[in-house]
C-alpha cells in the first residue's frame, strides 16, 4: 500500500481492488462505476484503469445486472454488483430473492452463487424519502442471503475482501454512506480513548467495546454499520453524566447472525438497548430482542429506531425520524429509571 | 448434428406420453400441486435443443418438461421430481419449475431466468469458451420489463444469447392480443437482435432454421431470437383453460407435431418406438411412485 489508509471509504476501495488482483474471476458490474468517475461513492474507483476487462457499467437496468451477475456466479466468476443507491435495490428484488438466494438450496446443493451486491444505505444526508432508506431490514431472514455491514472499529476493506474471495453463496454488503468518510477507529484514541475491543474469530466478525478498566458495565448495546458512531457518543455521555456504562456490541454480519457476543454481555448487564436506521417496527432490533428474551427471559430491552415514515428531505425532518445521540441517551436513562 | 426422422418423433412421443402420464397420475393423487403440460408444442423443444452442444447452457420456464427430455434428461428423474421424491432430478426440492441437471436450468419466475442466462453467455465470451445460452420464453414473459433489459444488454455487450419465444398465444387465459402491443419481432429489432419467426409445428421446418440461428450466434457471438408461433392442446396449467374447445380440437387437428411428423414415418419403424416410450414412461412413474420421500437429514424443525 502506498498510501495510508485512514477512512472507511478508502479501505472498502482498496479491500475491492486487492480482491480484483489475487482472483481474475472478479468482475465488476453497476452503474457509473468506470473512472474517471468511479462510482456515485467512489468505492470502485481506480478498478476500471487497472482492469478495464473486468469491469462492466451497466444500463439502468438493476435487476438484469443482478440477473446477470447470478449467471456469472453460476459458471465460475464472482461478480460484484454495485448498487448506486441502496433504495435502488427493490428494482433488483426479485434476483436477490427469488433467483440467487434459492438456486442452491432449490437445486439441491449442485450450485453455487457466490455474488457480492454492494449498495450505499442510510440517511443524513439530505437526499430525501427514495435516496436516504437503510432497506436492509427487508433482507434479513431470506434463506440463503447472507447481509454483511462494515463499520469503523473492524477492517472494512478485509470484510468486504472476504466477502468476494470466500463466499459460497449470495451476500448484501450495506456500506451507510456516512461511512465512508468516517475515519478507521483507532481504539485507545480519539473518539476511542475510553475504549477496549474484543473481536471475536468470526469470518464475519462481532466485535465487543467497553469502557476500560471498568469492571462493570451497566447495559449493552447492539448495533452494526454507521450507528455505532452513535452509539459511541451517547456511551460516553452517559458515562461522563450518569456514571452509566454501555458496553456496545457491533455486529458484522446481520444475517443469518450469531448472538453469542450479545448473550454475554447480557449475562453481565441484563439490559439491552438495539440501535437501527430502519423504522422501528418488525425490524433488525425486534429479532435480536427476541432471540435475546428467548434465552434470558429477566431482560430490560429497549428498541431506538427510526419513526415509522418515510424519511423527510428538510434536515429538522431527518432529525426528527432519524435515530440520534440523544435519543439513545434519553432511552437508556428511561430505562434504567434515571429521569 | 442432424438427428433422423425416428430420433426426432421419438423425443417428440416422449415428451407427448410423458405429459400425458403426468395430467393422468393427478387424478390418483399420486402428483399433487401443479403442472404445465407442453403437449402440443413439442417440435419447438425438439427443434431447437437437437441444435445444442453440451457445453451450452439452457434456461427453461415453468413449461420446462419437454425443454428437459428434450435436452436429454431423464423421465424417471423427473417423475420422482414432479412426486416430491429423493430421487428426483433436485431431491424433491424444486419440483414441477424448478429443476437443473448438467447445463439445464429452469425456474417458476416469469422473465427473470433471461438474465441468468445472459450472465452465463457472458461467462463464456468472457473465458473465450465458444458455448451459448438459449432461453425459452413464452409469449406472456414479453410483459416483464427484465426482458427487454436484458435484450439491451446482449446486444451492447454482444453476448452469444439465443432467445426462444415460443407463442402459444395465451398467457394462461389471456390472448396475445390482449397482452402484445406491435409485433414481438420488432421488439427484438429494437434492440438490434435478428429475429426470425416461423409459423409451423413442423420439426423439420424448425430445426434447420434454429440450426443456422445457432450457427449465426456461434460464428459471430452475436445475440439472436427465434419466434416460434405454436399451440398448446392442454390447459395453461390444470383446469384453467377458457378457450373454445371446438378451437382447440381443431388446432390439434391442424398442427400436432406427432401427426404431421408421424407420417414421414413407416409402421414397421413407428410402433416399436411408440411401444418402447411406453413402457419407459410407465417404468417411470412406477419407479418415481416406489421412491423414498426426502428429509431435511435431521435438522431441527
């Protein structure tokens, strides 16, 4: 590497083109994605130089690239399809679910799809109700999909590598767009110097932050992606505050998922706070409730998630259905009766 | 390869007895669900896939039946497969629509096997393999917007792609002309494919056409559309048949491709090979009715 990598953005950007370099099966297909532009997020950029036979932009025409992709799996490539808008992928719906994640268990185990659908979700941005959506809550639980969300603490670039190289069957790959310009986490420092991290030995790994040096931790959180930025900040305000301390569980892999990490820390602070982009209703936080309160019945649990609506274009807007710092730091202290 | 006149009305009776035995096991409950019986179309199968390599890809619909014994797939497999037995062509997983062995895929989706189709031609010009994709679809499949995606596609990447449009002329009840605005050839001129349409049940007049198409896709890799207008003589699936029957009795009459290719041939040749699809098409079923039901190998429910 020549260059330091220090952002999100730049790890998924050189994970994807070392992948490009050890596996010539790679190919690249989405929109836009060709330099000298390199993609609406710039995630592909610099991969159509360096291999401008592997890499295809495609028409608007997401769910024949999709289509297309799964042939290409079926017969011996590992095609990446980017997503230019994570709202996009409804368009492609019906590839993902009816096609690639069936094929191997439908045929009876004779194929394989090993695809990688990458796709920017997540608001704050300002692009209003069909740009902003984090859609991955409708993908999680399909049979044969597997959904995968980097975030800062655990290397994204290696995650998505990964990802393309070993995958045997079909995987969403959910970058928040806010993301990609946050920086790679350096614990001990920064935003991170109240911090330690575990990281289990997951191919897909969950990783375990707490407070250091702090013998007991008050609650868990669990969150994937960009929401961990936010759940870093509302952790230590309630610390610095309330002398509350949050031990954040930070999910890689969303679907199917493993609650080990979270059965633990529960173990310890039998109360659980889930933090999502996606509306609260039927979602990623519900599950993860749920299997949680299965296992350990004597649970405090707590949902923060967007408002049930489509996301406002007007910034007070986005504030108000968004999940926030705050809004993290006001439903732990309700639930732990701090008020 | 040309097959010869015996070759091709045996695959034709093949896929006409096995149809047949099919609709009739639904009346002893030994099929359950649903089927689509190609009875009536069975020259376009035979025509077009007797043109096919065996590195080359075919993608079918949920009218896959005659598409796989014409690719050379078992009776006996697919049997077990339309029973829900282990030891059909998927282990009972996919049943009826959903099936793959060797290059031959099908699936229960309208449109969406196009791509894949496209995806793996694309595989092979990548590779430089030389093998091509043929993807049959049906008149109804035209509505999805996937299609024509796809169309596009194949012919910016030039991809070795053959489309099949096999126009039974009702997508389950509904008349193509309630269904296709223009003509479906246009549709691929639009898009810069050659299309050749033929208006015959004849497998003689089908299989050399499809052969030079073939040729054509293999010698320049260029994407190509066969139209072939056919009949069915079933219903779209099972009891859902609206049409004048008065019509179909002389559709039948007029285009079955048993008949008309069935005069070419001699008694002495014809019987014992219709007496040997018999009895292969009964062992069949006999043997897809003995076999074991699946398991999901002990999974926790």
């Amino acid at each position: 590497m020549t260059k330091t990598v220090t952002t999100v953005l730049e790890s998924l950007n050189e994970g994807l083109r070392t992948a490009m370099r050890k596996d010539p099966n790679v190919i690249l297909l989405g929109e836009d994605i060709l330099d000298p532009y390199g993609g609406a997020f710039k995630v592909t950029k610099g991969c159509s130089t360096e291999f401008p036979e592997r890499v295809f932009t495609t028409p608007i025409s997401e769910a024949a690239m999709l289509g297309i992709a799964n042939g290409l799996a079926m017969s011996g490539k590992r095609p990446v399809v980017e997503i230019m808008f994570g709202d996009f992928i409804t368009l492609a719906m019906d590839q993902i679910l009816n096609h690639a994640s069936k094929f191997h268990w439908m045929y009876n185990e004779s194929v394989d799809v090993p695809l990688v659908v990458r796709t920017p979700m997540g608001g704050r941005r300002g692009y209003g109700p069909t740009h902003s959506q984090s859609l991955e809550k409708h993908f999680l639980g399909i049979p044969g999909l597997t959904v995968i969300a980097p975030n800062s603490v655990i290397d994204a670039g290696d995650l998505l590598g990964t990802a393309i190289l070993e995958s045997t069957g079909p995987i969403l790959f959910v970058e928040h767009k806010l993301l990609y310009t946050s920086s790679i986490a350096k614990i001990g420092q920064g935003d991170w110097v109240d911090f330690s991290l575990e990281v289990d030995g997951a191919k897909y790994p969950t990783a375990t932050l707490g407070f250091s040096g702090v013998t007991k931790h008050h609650c868990t959180i669990a969150t994937y992606g960009y929401n961990l930025e936010l759940a870093k900040k509302a952790a230590v305000e309630l610390a610095y505050n309330d002398e509350i301390f949050c031990e954040i569980i930070v999910l890689s892999q969303l679907s199917p998922f493993d609650l080990a990490a979270i059965e633990a820390s529960l173990k310890k602070t039998k109360k659980l706070v889930t933090i999502e982009e996606a509306g609260l209703t039927l979602g990623w936080g519900s599950e993860v409730i749920a299997q949680a309160c299965e296992g350990q019945p004597d649970l405090l649990v707590k949902r923060v998630a967007a408002i049930d609506l489509p996301i406002g274009n007007s910034k007070a807007l986005e504030d108000v259905i968004l999940p926030s710092e705050q809004k993290i730091v006001q439903s732990i202290r309700e639930m732990l009766k701090l008020n | 390869m040309m097959s010869s006149h015996i070759e091709l009305y045996r695959t034709m009776y093949l896929i006409r007895r096995f149809e047949e035995q099919a609709l009739a096991e639904f009346s002893t409950g030994k099929l359950v669900g649903t089927t689509h019986a190609y009875i009536g179309q069975e020259a376009n199968a035979v025509g077009v896939i007797s043109n096919l390599k065996s590195e080359d890809v075919v993608w079918s619909n949920h009218r896959c039946h005659g598409h796989f014994l014409a690719y050379g797939g078992e009776p006996a497999a697919l049997a077990a497969e339309l029973m829900g037995k282990s030891t059909g062509i998927v282990g009972g997983r996919g049943g009826s629509q959903h099936i793959h062995w060797k290059n031959f895929f099908s699936n229960g989706i309208q449109g969406g096997i196009v791509p894949n189709a496209a995806g793996m031609a694309l595989s092979s010009k990548i590779d430089g393999r030389g093998s091509i994709s043929a993807v049959f679809i049906g008149d109804g499949t035209l509505g999805q917007g996937v299609v024509y995606e796809t169309m596009n596609i194949a012919a910016l990447w030039q991809l070795p792609i053959l489309f099949v449009v096999e126009n039974n002329h009702f997508a389950q009840t509904t008349p193509v002309e309630m269904a296709i605005a223009g003509s479906i050839v246009g549709r691929f001129e639009g898009f810069g494919i050659n299309a050749t349409e033929l208006f015959t049940s004849d497998v003689l007049e089908i299989l050399p056409v499809a052969e030079q198409v073939i040729g054509k896709i293999r010698s320049t890799g260029c994407p190509a559309a066969i139209i072939l207008n056919t009949h069915r003589f079933m219903a779209h699936s099972k009891g859902d048949d609206t049409r004048d029957k008065e019509m179909v009795k002389k559709l039948r009459q007029k285009y079955d491709p048993l008949q008309i290719h069935g005069l070419r041939l001699d008694t002495a040749d014809k019987e014992p090979c219709e007496a040997e699809v018999n009895q292969l098409i009964d062992a069949a079923f006999f043997h897809a009715n003995s076999a074991d039901l699946p398991s999901l190998n002990g999974r926790p429910a």
